[in-house]
C-alpha cells in the first residue's frame, strides 16, 4: 500500500500567537471567569457562519434572560433595565424554528460547515457566543481579581428592573487586588457567624400549605379550615431578596484558596438569580445562560407553544390530553386565614380537611431520626484504645434519615452525595460541627435504568425553574408547590396525563414526579442552534520519542477495531491531524484513491490548507480512513524528529474545530518543544523528595489555559493522553483540558516492550474512552433550598455565568464537587432538596436534560448534624479543597490545613459533648475513620512530601482528585486489603452461576500480612496480589499455575484462566471488583522479595515510613493539638 501523498505548503494568514513575557508565567489559576484575556482566536458562528449571519436560534426555553447591555432586548417592557455586567451578552439571535418570513433561511446542505475567514475581535469571557457582544478589559485588570459586589440601588448606568419573586440580583463585577495573605495552616472551610433572618415579602403567588402530596403520599400541614384565594399570574407584587455580596476577595483569609471557580448563585435557592420581562411568550435565548435556567416573569404565564412538539422516543411518550378536560380557574371560599408553614406567612389557604403537622413530621422523617440509629452513629469511640475500626465490608453510603417513601424515590449516592446527610438549619450550627458542608456529583454516570421522558411541556417552577420531582408538593390536582422556593404552580393540562398508567387526573404517578433521576428530550426551545454532529479530531505526536515509545500502532490498531463502536450516527465527522517539528493535515475526501498528506511547516503562523476536506463524514469516507490508520505507523517510523510543535498543532486543531465544535484527542510523548506553548523542564530531580515546599505546581506559562478557553466557547472540548518517560510539564499542558471540559491520562514510564503492563493500561482505557458515551454543547446548573448558596466549584469546567459550568463534552466518568454555605435560616422547611440540570446534545443529536434530585433532613440539633455526617464524602470534598490551596498557596499549608480540619472536629465534638468523661481521642462512631482517612491524604502521591516523587506524578494525582468519582478516589485514597488464600463461601454473593466470595477488609499495616498467605491490594487503578515467601504451594499452582514460590515471574501482570475451583474463585472476585469501575486496572504479581515489593508498601498508610508518621503516631498529635 502506497503512503499517503505529501504537499509542502508554505505560506501564511491573518493569524498571529502573542507571546506573553518571561515565559507568560501565570498567576495561581483561577477555574472559571474571574480571569479574562484577550483574544487568541475569533469567534465563529454556528457550523462557521460569522457571528453576525446567524439566522438559526430557537424559541427560547422558559429560560433566564441574560445580563444584557442591550437597549433592544426588552421589546415590550422598555422600562425594565438590567445592571451592567462584566459578562454581557448582545441582542438575542433570530427565532429558530418559529422562523419569521423576513428570517434568512438556515444555509444550504453543502455550506452548512463551510469556514469562514478568521478575524480577531477582543475576547469574551464567556466565549463570544453566538451573535453575543465583546467584553474589552483593560490590561491593568488582567492582572487583578475580580470580585462580585452588590448592585447598586441607583444611580447612572445601574438601573435595577424588578425581580420576579424568589429571585435576587447579581452586581457588577468590581476589581480588587490580590486577597491578603493566607494563615498558614488555616482550615480549608470557613466558619463565619450566621445570618441575620431574612425578611419575608408577600407575594400572591405563595399559597399558604394546604393539601400536600410528597410523591404521592397524602401529609398534612396542620391547616385549619379556611378559604384559598385564587392565584393571579397577571399582576404580582413586587418581592425582592438581599442583592447579592461577596467573592472569593471578600472571604476571611482563612477561607478556602481555591483554583476553582468562587461563585455564588445567590442567596435564596442556589439556582437562577435574574430574571425579565418580555413581549413575547416565550424569550428568545441568546447565549447557554438563558437555556438552561433563568425565571419566567409573573406578567406571563409559561408558553404552551405544541409547534415544536417532539416525537416520542424510547420510554416513554406521551399523547395529548383528551379533550373533555381542561383547565379552569379554582372557585374560591370564604375561611379565615391560617399559618402557612413553607413560605411566608399570610396567604389563604385552601379548604380541606388535613393530617395534623405531627403526621406530616412523621412522615418526612422528623428532625431528630430513628434513636436507634442515632446510638450507633453517636456512639463514642476512643482512637488511642480502639484499633480495629474497619468494617468487614468497603463503607456504604449512609441514608438521610427520611420517610421510608421517600428514601425509595431519593437520587443514588452513587450520583448525588452531600457531606452531611443531615442539613443544619443555620451556619451558626454548622459552624459548631466544624465540618465542610458540599456536594459531590456524578451527573452523567452510566446508569442500567433511565427514565427517558418525551414530552411537549417540561414541567418548571415559574420563578426558580426548578425541574418538577418526587419531593414538590401537590396542594391539589391543579396546584403544585416548589420543594426549592417554595412557589405555588399550576399543573398544565399535558401533565395531568399519565402515560404510564394511560389513566388521567393523577400528576403525582407520572415518571418524573416518580424518580429522582430523569431524562427529558428536550425540544428546539433549548437549543442555540441546530445540534451538533458527532465530531472527533486525533491530534497525533509523531516525533522520534513517539516513534520509540511505541503507542502509535496500538492506537491505530485500537481505532480500527472500535471504528464502528464510536458514538455518533450517519453525520459523524473524524479528523486526523500528526505533528513533530511541522504540522501534518490528511486529506480523507470521498473519491480520493488514498489519503493526502498535507504539510504545512510554518508553525508560526499554522493555517489550515484545506477547508472542506480535513474534517470528514466517517461513513462516506469509512475505507480512506482505515487506509489510513493502517499506513500511519509505518510513514513515520524512520523519523528522527525530536522536536515537538504541540501549541501549532493545537492553533490548527482549534480553527479546524470551530465551525462545529467537537471533542479533540490529543496524544503526546515529550515536553513541547517549538512554536507557541513551547516549554522548559522545570523539575530539579534532587528536590522531588524534598521535605519542604514543592514548587512548580501551577502552568508555566498561561497559552494553555487561554487556549482552552476559546475551545471552551467553539464547544471544542479537548482530552489530553500524555505518555512519556520524562518530565512533560503536567501541569502546564494539563491547562488545555481542564478548563475546556476534557480528561487527563498518564502513563508514566510508557513503552511497548520493556513496560508491557502500561501497554496493556493504554489498550483498555483507550477502548473504554473510544466507546463510552458523550455529551457535546453541554451546561449544568445545580439548585438548592432556598437559604442555602453554592461558592465554589471543583472539577475540568468553565464557568459561564455565576452558577453554570459550561462543559463543551461531558463523559461518564467525570465528577464535579461543590462547595455549600447556609445563607438564611431553614427553620421553617424540614426537607432540604438539591437539583443538578445537565442540557446537553447527545451524539445521535438529541437534545436532552438529565436531572438528579437528593432530598435531606433538616435539623437543629448538633447530635443530628454528627450522625448524618458521611465520612468519605467529606475527606473527599477536603482532598478538593487541599489541593487547590497547595496551589494557591504552597503544600506545606495544604498538608496543615488538612490535619486542622481533623483536630478541629475531634474538639467540636468533644466539647459538644458535655457528658464525656472518657480521655483521650473521642469521635462519634459515625466518624470514626476520618483521622485514619487524613493520614491516608498525607501520604498520597498528591499531597506527600520526603518521599521521591516525579512532579508530573503528583499533578497527575491532583487532576485525578478533582475529577474522579467518590469511589474510585477512595480506593486511591485508602486502598482495599483482602486476604485470598483462605476465602470461604460465608456471606459471597451468587451472580450468573459464579460464586463471588468476600472476603473480610484488612486494616493498611504490615502487621496484617503474613508470610504464609496471598493479600490482594485494590487501589483503584491497579491490583497489587502480594505472595509471601511461606504462601502454600496449592494456592501458587491453582491460582498462578506455577510449581513453586520461587517459579513465579517478577513481572506477571495477569492471572491465567485455569479450571479449577480456587481460581474460578479468585477471578470471580476480581471480576466483580473491576466491574464496578469504569477503566480497566493494572495487575501486578508482587513477590516478598521483588523489587516492586516498595511499590506496594507504600499504600501501607498505618506505618512509619521515613518521612511520615504512623496512625497511632498521627492521632497522638492531633490529641496533642486539640490541648492547645
């Protein structure tokens, strides 16, 4: 087979790469909008139309009207204003699918991708979106911290427009200087002191409790009999909350120093803030903000526009409501007023005999829990006397303390987790815990059963635009009330309609009042433009250390085998793009007789040499690209390129993306080395097990953040595989994923031949990443309880607006945390609720919404608060929070910070606990690994210091803390230790006729292994089967299938299929334990007397190493600090 032509193409366009001085060394990185730069790229409109000749957009979702400058926008309601903001968008785009006569029809088939000629307008934070206008920052402001403060009431250029109710209003950005230096050793949460009570305004539209439905169960609110008052949409009273205040700027410095985004949703539900007016039903949308969230005005009811009726699809579909029933207004009747106990207080409420409250307390779990269970949590435990604290089986999830009914409907902790599953009613009892109070979420995670719902109307509160749920209430067949903001809704007709049953008249049995976790196919209304096609692009590294490192075949050969495996349909595009000191484009168009190389070496000004033929449909041109994948490796494999053009590449990856968006799958093998982005190694291998401070955690230089950045607002979302033996600076090239939504993979020390286990790892993740499911355009948008606030985020995003994390893909295997504060008082709600939106365009390009609901008890005692405290989701919140400080601030006041927030519990509880006479360390029993969990932090790759440790080693472990999901970062946090040469059959699960034994969990000493036996290790990524010299030869030879101890390899990476029944067992065992993870781990045989054996000592986190101390040394200084 012939290689691939090649055409040198020399030339240039108007492009250029501003370098930044000295190295462009950027500050601590802040994840989302509080930073801005000027632009590298221009923005491109929808499929490469230029911003100002879109003609696609949509009939708006009931969504939030952007922050505007625009005089324009508010067509019919000229007197309501907008405060200006740092993050504006322009005047909407044209109705899409609604198209008015006079708008320009969508382009023609063959130029619907077509890219247009790149200009260089001035950046915009949130991405200069679609038909949005520039934000232009002065370079002074570059190089300071923004910060948001309250709008002012009046004056020039800040006029306020009313709010809808429940809703309160973002400032202006305002430019502050750096915050002050941070205590060393602060704890990573503050603890400020509580609010005052809010004051309640009135508003027609919030009915006092009446008949209430929570999923279905009828409960009471103790409402005498009374008369309602119709519910008027047309004309509301004004309400109004405290305006917004606060940044990152303003939190005491013993606040958490984050590289996440410091933002805040507001005060009242954590969702959507703004909120206007329009003429017209239905707001047009003009950037993702107004898709997703934002509130209806009162002065219109919800649109119920059937024109985009969408078609059912997968579970269910719904038919239209018959027409005998509609709906009509409610009749009013004549009853004094009672006390309305969810919202503020005198309303009328309606007329029908209810439960008493002390029912409707029982039923929603009470505030004080099940006693019982409250012993065991509350139990004192004494760390200096009790050691063996590990349960026999890997730790669950603990329950909310709720009605059962509801726990049957409540989100997966698996999806939805919160640190403390009992919620305070105020900061000041939050304070007392000493505890994080977060979210940890896994929005997107593969799920066996999904309720996929079709339906013309997706049923929204009208103010906070929550999504209906199991825990709203239903006041009666037509009124339902928000369980977020607590607003009074009516039912649309449709909803009345359950197409489960097919019966009508029972809202509260439809699928999504039913579930937790639901899918909706959402119609044009929540679109910008017509949904993306699947699009890939494979950004190669082909120099001489690619060559030998050996990954480009195995890549090749993988692609072909997953080929037909890959997301997408009839519209998918893929792209291939190579590079060493030049940059390689293939030409795949249908007709050629083989694949066109085509070469362009001027990497300081890249371009791209063909518009039409480099991104290519998959199916059209399926036979040029298997030409191609198989004549790569060969074309390359005399090189002797040692110099690497990553940036270059990534310039042309990014304009060959942006006419589309897309995911882009970059693979490289050394430290870049020309064109922009070009870095230097800045790792001194004599400082890696330096006790004292690590430097060089941040990006040396800021090309790559800003980069990502304008991928972020094309909806290019980029992917980063780094397989090198040497030092390839992480954490600068790390940037290019992390703030456009991508992954990170490394393989340290990767070869072909003399590292085959890596070989193997690569294989397996790149099949698993080749076919997993993908969400493209996405944003989500995560809501809580009125009184409660969202102020941090963790995780690869971008944030757009205050409270929406852009993510351009979206994977399964990705989470996100979130930090929580308690703004206002809840001691009028006894359920807290959490809503996280996912919108996102599904790679068969469907439009859909996925929403997770959780539901938590509120509280008011301390003793509550400690026994719905969950122990791993808050080491874990606290290993996020670490691990932004150590790079805002250094790892020696991370590591402080993080024994702080030990200590600091361990004295709360001891002196909320009166009665305590016990001496020494006491924790409640709920709580008691938490110290044991510290030490472990310590001593992981990330966080540990006097052991040698490879700097992209520890910022690859970083980034795996802030995306990895709870359980997977457990296991990497304090691994499973299982003993497998004396498994019995006691308590193993029967599965597809396979026997699972398991077997008890073994505390990290070496105290507990043994000579004689066979110990499994389970990290997460990989398996570590230690055999000890003594190990009965029936295990070694039915297991192993060797003869003897001293005939097992030192290199075995796998364990053979043999027939017979202790093998059977074992690989049962190990089956069941890596199905329950998304990427294949590494095996590794490690015999007591092998060199590997350090490698498996070191996550032996209860021993003395020489640079940490042990468990019982550990807890000796934290009772020590807690008598300070």
């Amino acid at each position: 087979m012939s290689a691939p032509g090649r055409t040198n193409l020399r030339g240039s366009v108007g492009y250029s790469q501003n370098s930044t001085p000295n190295g462009g060394a950027a500050p601590p990185c802040q994840n989302g909008p509080l930073q801005t730069y000027p632009p590298m790229y221009p923005p491109t409109g929808y499929y490469g139309a230029p911003p100002h000749h879109q003609g696609y957009p949509g009939v708006s979702a009931p969504g939030k009207a952007p922050v505007t400058n625009s005089a324009n926008y508010y067509q019919s309601n000229q007197q309501h204003h907008v405060a200006p903001s740092s993050y504006s968008a322009g005047p909407p785009p044209q109705p899409y699918a609604t198209v008015p006569s006079s708008a320009p029809p969508p382009p023609p088939p063959h130029a619907q991708y077509s890219q247009q000629p790149f200009q260089q307008p001035p950046y915009a934070p949130p991405g200069s979106y679609y038909a949005q206008q520039p934000y232009q920052v002065s370079p002074a402001q570059l190089h300071q911290q923004p910060g948001l403060v309250a709008a002012p009431a009046s004056g020039p250029g800040a006029p306020i427009y009313p709010s809808a109710p429940g809703s309160g209003h973002y400032g202006t950005t305002r430019t502050t200087t750096a915050p002050e230096a941070t205590q060393m050793g602060a704890p990573l949460h503050h603890y400020s002191a509580a609010p005052p009570p809010p004051t309640a305004a009135l508003h027609p539209g919030y009915e006092a409790a009446a008949q209430m439905t929570v999923n279905g169960k009828g409960c009471a609110a103790g409402v005498q009999n009374s008369s309602h008052q119709h519910y008027d949409q047309s004309h509301p009273a004004p309400r109004s909350y405290n305006s917004y205040s606060g940044g990152g700027a303003d939190r005491p410095a013993s606040g958490t120093l984050s590289a996440s985004a410091h933002s805040s949703p507001g005060r009242h539900q954590g969702g959507d803030s703004s909120s206007s007016s329009t003429g017209s039903a239905s707001p047009v949308p003009n950037n993702y903000d107004s898709l997703e969230g934002g509130s209806y005005p009162d002065s219109m009811p919800p649109s119920n526009d059937m024109t985009n009726q969408a078609q059912p699809y997968s579970n269910y579909g719904y038919q239209g409501m018959p027409p005998a029933y509609q709906q009509g207004p409610a009749q009013p009747t004549d009853a004094p007023p009672s006390q309305n106990l969810y919202g503020p207080s005198g309303y009328q409420p309606y007329s029908q005999p209810f439960p008493s409250l002390s029912q409707l307390s029982a039923a929603l779990g009470g505030l004080s829990g099940v006693p019982e269970l409250e012993v065991e949590a509350l139990r004192p435990v004494n760390l200096l006397q009790e050691r063996n604290l590990l349960p026999p089986r890997p730790l669950e999830a603990p329950e909310p303390d709720i009605s059962s009914d509801l726990k049957k409907v409540n989100c997966s902790p698996q999806t939805f987790r919160c640190t403390l599953t009992s919620m305070p009613q105020t900061q000041a009892l939050l304070n007392k815990a000493r505890l994080p109070l977060g979210l940890l979420l896994h929005p997107f995670r593969d799920l066996q059963q999904l309720p996929v719902i079709t339906s013309n109307t997706i049923v929204r509160c009208r103010s906070c635009r929550t999504y209906i749920n199991p825990f709203v209430t239903f006041l009666d067949q037509r009124r339902w009330k928000c369980n977020l903001c607590y607003r009074v809704n009516d039912v649309p007709d449709e909803f009345m309609y359950n197409p489960v049953t097919r019966s009508y008249g029972e809202p509260h049995k439809r699928p999504e009042v039913q579930n937790s976790t639901v899918e909706f196919i959402a119609s044009s209304d929540y679109m910008l433009r017509p949904p993306q096609p699947a699009v890939y692009l494979f950004v190669l590294d082909v120099s001489h250390n690619a060559v030998e490192a050996g990954y480009l075949k195995r890549f090749c050969d993988s692609l072909l085998e997953n080929l037909d495996k890959i997301p997408g349909d009839t519209r998918t595009r893929v792209g291939f793009l190579t590079f060493d000191s030049t940059v390689h484009f293939y030409n795949l168009t249908e007709g050629l007789s083989q694949p066109q190389m085509l070469v362009v070496s001027d990497i300081d000004d890249v371009f791209i040499p063909s518009h039409d033929s480099l991104m290519v449909n998959l199916k059209e041109s399926r036979e040029l690209v298997k030409e191609l994948l198989t004549s790569l490796p060969a074309m390359f494999s005399q090189s002797r390129e040692t110099h690497s053009a990553l940036g270059p590449a990534l310039q042309a990856a990014f304009k060959l993306m942006s006419p589309t968006g897309g995911r882009v799958s970059v693979f490289q093998t050394q430290l870049p080395t020309l064109g922009a982005g070009k870095l230097q190694s800045r790792e001194d291998p004599n400082q890696r097990s330096s006790a004292k401070g690590v430097q060089h955690l941040g990006p040396a230089t800021d090309f790559y953040k800003k980069l990502a950045l304008d991928c972020s607002g094309q909806q290019i979302g980029v992917d980063l595989f780094l397989l090198s033996s040497q030092y390839a600076d992480l954490a600068s090239l790390a940037c290019i994923a992390k703030y456009s939504a991508g992954s990170v993979f490394y393989y340290p020390s990767f070869h072909h031949v003399h590292n085959p286990a890596q070989m193997e790892k690569f294989r397996r993740d790149l099949e698993r990443y080749l076919t997993r499911k993908i969400g493209f355009e996405a944003v989500m948008r995560i809501r809580c309880t009125k009184g409660l606030s969202i102020h941090t985020f963790h995780g690869n995003f971008f944030v757009r607006s205050t409270d929406l994390l852009s993510l351009a893909n979206v994977n399964p295997d990705s989470a996100f945390a979130v930090q929580m504060s308690i703004d206002d008082s809840l001691a009028d709600s006894s359920l807290a609720c959490f809503q996280a939106a996912l919108l996102y365009t599904s790679s068969k390009g469907k439009r859909r919404i996925r929403v997770h609901t959780l539901c938590l008890p509120v509280v008011s005692q301390l003793s509550d608060v400690f026994a719905g405290a969950d122990v791993q989701a808050i080491t874990c919140l606290l290993a996020n929070m670490a691990i932004d400080r150590s790079i805002s601030c250094s790892l020696s006041d991370a590591r402080d910070a993080v024994v702080n927030a030990a200590v600091d519990f361990a004295s709360a509880y001891r002196s909320s606990v009166s009665n305590l006479q016990q001496s020494g360390l006491v924790v409640p029993a709920v709580m008691r690994l938490f110290p044991l969990y510290v030490l472990a932090l310590l001593k992981q790759k990330a966080l540990r210091t006097g052991t040698s440790t490879r700097l992209d080693e520890r910022v690859f472990a970083m980034c795996e803390f802030k995306t990895q999901p709870l359980p997977q970062l457990m296991r990497m946090l304090h691994p499973d230790l299982y003993r497998l040469d004396n498994m019995s059959d006691q308590g193993a699960l029967h599965l597809n006729d396979a026997v699972v034994p398991q077997p008890r969990l073994l505390h990290l000493s070496a105290e507990t292994l043994s000579r004689d036996g066979a110990f499994l290790m389970d990290c997460g990524s990989v398996f570590y089967l230690w055999i000890g010299k003594g190990c009965g030869e029936t295990f070694i030879r039915d297991v192993l299938g060797c003869p003897s101890y001293a005939s097992v390899p030192s290199n075995m990476s796998h364990i053979p299929e043999l027939q017979t029944p202790l093998s059977e067992r074992v690989r049962a065992f190990l089956d069941w334990l890596q199905d329950n993870r998304a990427f294949s781990s590494t095996f590794h045989v490690v015999k007591d007397d092998s060199s590997a054996k350090a490698a498996f000592l070191q996550h032996l986190v209860e021993d003395r190493t020489e640079s940490a101390s042990s468990y019982h040394d550990f807890l000796q200084h934290v009772h020590q600090q807690m008598s300070k």
